[in-house]
C-alpha cells in the first residue's frame, strides 16, 4: 500500500468529522455566517504566508532539481493565487487593509502557522511535506466534496471553485506521487514520523475551520488578572 493510502485510511475519521464541520456545510449551503467567514478570510491570509514560507522552506531541503521548482513555484502560488481570492473576499465582505492588520493571529492559526515552519526548519523533507500535505489534499477533497451540494448564488462559490479548479487538482496529485516515491526509499522511523505529521497537519485543519466557525478570540489576560 502506498504511503498516502495508508495515511488517507488512517485518518479517515478525521476527515469525515471536517468535511461534515458546519463551516463547510454552511459554506456549501450559503448559509455560513458572514461573521465567520470573515474570519476565516483573515485569519487565512496570516496563514498563506507561513504556509509559503513553510514550502519556500521544503523547496530548499527537496532532494532533486525538479522538486525544487516544485516546492519553490508552490510558495509563490500559495502567496499569489489564494491572497487575490482572499483580496477578492476582502473586497466584497468589506475588510478593509486596516481590520486585516489589525486582526492579530488567532490562537488556532497561531499554532497551526507555528506547527508547520517549527516541522519545516526542523525536521526532515519527508516529514515536512507530510505537515503540509493536508493543506493540499484535504482542501482538495473538501472541495470535490462540498462542490455537488453549493446552491445557485452561493456568496463563497468562489472559494469551492478555486479548490476544485484542474490548477489546485493538479498540484495535490504531483505532491501526492513526489511523498509516496519519498515514502518508498525512507526508512520505518522515518515513515512513521511522517504519518504523525500529516495527523498533526490534518487535526489543525478542522481546528482552524472551527475556530473560524467560533469567531475564536483570545482570552482577555487582563480580564484574567483581575482580582476575583
Ligand atoms: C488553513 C488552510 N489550509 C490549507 C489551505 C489551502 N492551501 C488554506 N488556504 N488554508
């Protein structure tokens, strides 16, 4: 079996519980709450560009010539193609650059940003591309998913499609053959490592969706520090 059979049956459950998480069928149903859309737009646009920086990170340790331009261009997509779709939802939910920068990193997005440049600059390049798989592929799925069940007029229609366009389709199906021929010549510990990465990946996944669907907040520490 290869490597992302054997890590799909895995974590099989988990993405059942994410492609079933109310924001994806809101967002498929065009029922989603503006609110948290709103703030799964910002807090994914904190995410693009430690998620590109994670993939600049695999580009550089990639074992060959072509999986360096694979893991490089994939950088500069993820910053280029997804911030004009989140650009886009700016511009029609009505964000403006200053609510942008002035929304800090959710606590959700904090941890999964962290998680992935942590596993990028420290660990091996199969174990790094297996954190960031799920980016690829359970965005993927969700999409192809989600798309039969999105209803005429559907205010996020852009954000299925872009997931389910050939461009998106086709990069997860080049980085699912690039892991496997790396699962193929690493060794036990290594393959192990790399499944508990992409399990880690894929749980942040549907904690970042619920912390959009929550309108996650930080904790007020000085609400805390307050005397009882
Ligand atoms: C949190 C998250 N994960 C994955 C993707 C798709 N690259 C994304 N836009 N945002």
């Amino acid at each position: 079996m290869s490597f992302t059979q054997d890590v799909w049956q895995r974590n099989h459950a988990l993405y059942q519980a994410t492609v079933q998480h109310p924001f994806n069928q809101e967002l498929a149903a065009g029922t989603l709450s503006r609110e948290a859309f709103i703030h799964y737009v910002i807090q994914d646009a904190h995410y693009l560009l430690a998620y590109g920086r994670a993939l600049a990170v695999i580009g550089a340790k990639a074992y060959d010539a072509d999986s360096v331009i694979q893991f490089t261009e994939a950088a500069k997509l993820a910053i280029i193609v997804e911030r004009s779709l989140h650009d886009g939802f700016m511009a029609d939910f009505g964000i403006s650059k200053e609510d942008f920068e002035a929304a800090p990193l959710s606590q959700a997005c904090h941890h999964y940003t962290s998680f992935l440049q942590a596993t990028a600059w420290a660990e091996s390049y199969p174990v790094a591309l297996a954190a960031v798989l799920p980016c690829y592929w359970v965005y993927a799925q969700v999409g192809n998913d989600i798309v039969d069940q999105s209803v005429a007029n559907n205010p996020y229609q852009k954000w299925v499609d872009t997931y389910v366009s050939d461009e998106f389709q086709d990069a997860v199906t080049k980085v699912l053959a690039t892991i496997d021929a790396l699962a193929e010549q690493a060794d036990a510990a290594t393959v192990e490592k790399m499944h508990a990465a992409y399990t880690r990946g894929a749980e942040l996944e549907w904690v970042f969706w619920d912390s959009a669907y929550r309108c996650e907040q930080w904790p007020l520490l000085q609400d805390a520090l307050k005397p009882a």
